[in-house]
C-alpha cells in the first residue's frame, strides 16, 4: 500500500503524519509553530528518517493563510499576507520539493479538512458542501461540483460581515485587518478576550451570554453561505465549536434568519443533519493533507 505524507500547517503548531489511500493515519507528530528556520528543519527532519525506512509516494500540506493555491501561478504554494512573524511570502511547496523531490499537493487548511470530510467524513457521497472551523481564527473550505472551491486565490469565508449591534455588543472585535468581521467577532480569541477569560470553552458556562452571541453570529454566517452557495451540507468543527451545546443553538436561528425564504425540507425538517460536526473530528485537517498528497501523486487538481 502506498504511503503518503501529511503536513497540518496550523497557528499554534504542526502536525506531520503517514498516512495511505484509506485514510488511516500510521503515525503522527506535533511541532510547534515557530519561524520557519526553526520549524522547517525539525518537519523536514521528520520526513526524512520516515522516508528513508518507508518510502513516501507524495506529500501533502493543507496550510493556514492566506496562501498561494494556483499550481499556475509563480508564487503557487507559497504562503502570503499571513500576520504570523516569518511566514509572510514563504514559499513551502518549494521548501518540500527541494528536501524530497517529491510530489507535494497544497491547499489551504480548511480546503484540506473538507478533502478529507468528503474522503473519509460527513462529507462522502456529497458533490457541494462547505467545511467550517471556529477556533483561533474562522475559516471556511468546500467542495463545488466535486471540486475543492478555488478562484482568484481561495475563499475568506472567516472574514465576511455579518450584523454587529454595537449598542448590545460594543466589542470591536480582534481582526488586524478588519476589525469586527466574522473573526474579528467570533473566532476563540474574540471571545476570550470579551469576556476576558484564557479559553471560553473550559470557563464560560451554558447559560452565559456568550453562548447566545456567539451562536447569533454563527447564524448568521451560515445563512450567508447558504444563500450564496446552497450547499448540501454544512460541516463546522474547530475548538470553539467544542462547547456542547453551541451547534444546538446555531440550528433554530438559522431557520430564524432565513425566515421560510429557503423552503427546503432538509433544513426545516432535519437541520440536525444539514448542519453538522466534523466525521473524523479533530482528525479532518491531517486526513485533508494526505488525500492531498494522493492527489498530488496523480497529478489531480
């Protein structure tokens, strides 16, 4: 069976598996994000001594951004106009290419995890659907007619606006580049810093009010996106989406806001399994970057 090499490129840190064409993961590791002269070496390192024992057919990385994702261009695989110190303009595929001479497929975080929902996930036999992680940040990837959605670069879905009622929710929010977007509002770090704990999660209870905004904003990001690409199914994971009871409290205000314009009976009458947790939970960014790597390997974009 062949093997392939998946890289999880995340904020906080690196995950580098070995995985093969069932989605199995063989193994795995976490490295911290640091600058890439401290973390490239350390992940390349890695691969070498797996590849040296079982030889690898490709190697995948499903990055945060905002990345390069257009084999076409000059700068494809590169990551972009990232705030994170170091990694603005990073060319990562080449890094790979030049370490391994291998096949490297690329996308961006949320693209891979929604590869992996639609390999292996809540995502199989759907041909239109979005993924979406509420974590460190928001982002969102999907699947357009089997295809992962692309066009000028790859979809912001975590920076669109959504209603922000300054007079019951004064917040500014914690976007660097726009202030109170969807992220700037409802990512982890948002709400931590509202409410001013370490992680909302673990110290905001159920009946607390940020439970109520948070899933107030989530609801209506999500009818945004239906609304604009009616996708078949929506699949929402990351850390904050970790509280138990935040997707049940998203499900009645999306059929609130849309108000019986979409009159569909998979949302009005089994929105429990329109709007949906990830299938291979945490797992879904790393399984992601090996099917990238299997892509890769084909030569499929």
């Amino acid at each position: 069976m062949k093997l392939f090499g998946g890289i999880e490129a995340g904020g906080t840190k690196f995950v580098c598996a070995v995985g093969d064409s069932t989605g199995t993961v063989h193994e795995k590791i976490r490295i911290p994000t640091r600058t890439p002269n401290e973390t490239m070496p350390e992940l390349i390192a890695y691969f070498k001594d797996v590849h040296s024992k079982t030889p690898l057919s490709a190697i995948g990385v499903a990055s945060f951004g905002p990345v390069d994702p257009d084999p076409d261009s000059p700068t494809f695989g590169y990551i972009t106009t990232t705030p994170k110190p170091g990694w603005a303009q990073f060319n990562f595929v080449g890094a790979m290419r030049g370490a391994f001479g291998l096949p490297v497929g690329f996308d961006t975080d949320v693209n891979g995890a929604a590869l992996g929902e639609y390999r292996w996930g809540t995502g199989q036999g759907l041909d239109n659907f979005i993924y979406i992680t509420v974590g460190t940040g928001i982002g969102a990837g999907g699947m357009v007619n089997g295809k992962l959605l692309h066009g000028l670069m790859h979809p912001e879905m975590g920076h669109i606006f959504v209603p922000h009622d300054k007079r019951h929710d004064p917040f500014e929010g914690v976007c660097p580049f726009h202030g109170d977007c969807l992220e700037g509002l409802a990512s982890g770090p948002s709400i931590n810093k509202r409410w001013k704990v370490k992680s909302c999660s673990d110290e905001l209870p159920d009946d607390h009010e940020a439970w109520e905004l948070e899933s107030g904003y989530l609801a209506a990001a999500l009818c945004n996106y239906i609304m604009i690409l009616s996708p078949k199914r929506i699949i929402i994971g990351g850390g904050v989406m970790k509280h138990e009871s935040l997707l049940s409290k998203i499900h009645p205000k999306v059929i609130s806001l849309l108000n019986g314009y979409i009159k569909h009976k998979t949302i009005l009458e089994d929105i429990e399994n329109y709007i949906v947790a990830p299938g291979l939970g945490d797992q879904s960014r790393i399984c992601g970057a090996i099917a990238l790597a299997e892509l890769a390997e084909n030569n499929i974009r």
